[in-house]
C-alpha cells in the first residue's frame, strides 16, 4: 500500500499542520518539502488533503481536491494502492 510522508512521518505532519494555518496548500506542501528535503509526489499530496484537510463535509473536501488529484486518488483506489479512507470524506464509495 501506497503511504504518505505527510500523514505517517509525525514532524512532517506537524509542520504541515502549522503552515497549513498561514498559508494555502500547494505554498504548505512546497514549504514542507522544502524543509525536509522531500520530492513532489502529487499522490502522496492528494492523499493528505483526502484525509486530514478541511472538515469532515463531502464538500468542503471535495473543493479542496482538483480534478486531477480526485483521478488520482480514484485511480490507486482502484489500484488497490490506497484505502477507501481516501475516498471516504469526498465521495459516496465506501
């Protein structure tokens, strides 16, 4: 299975739980790499949003999300690479 370094390295997570307050996304997750030395994995984005960003209403999760990291994410889903919890907050597929 597919993890992210956002969700599963705890420094990570927290830095981007602290930028995340000041700054859009793509700037915490740009920021975060920088920080830790880490190579832009759009997956491994999308899955955080899917499961730790905004709130827990279809909606606001789902505009958090662009097109292509919903394709994403549907895909490794399909993949079997990732959890229904990364379609969870977002979709009707459980």
């Amino acid at each position: 299975m597919k993890t992210s370094v956002y969700i599963t390295d705890a420094k990570v997570r927290a830095a981007c739980k602290e930028l995340g307050k000041t700054n859009d996304i793509g700037v915490m997750f740009d920021k975060v790499d920088h920080e830790f030395g880490l190579k832009h994995d759009d997956l491994a984005r999308a899955m955080y949003v899917a499961l730790l960003c905004g709130t827990d209403d279809k909606d606001n999760v789902a505009s958090l999300l662009s097109v292509s990291e919903k394709n994403l994410l549907k895909d490794a889903h399909a993949k079997g690479e990732i959890g229904v919890e990364y379609l969870a907050r977002w979709t009707d597929v459980n």
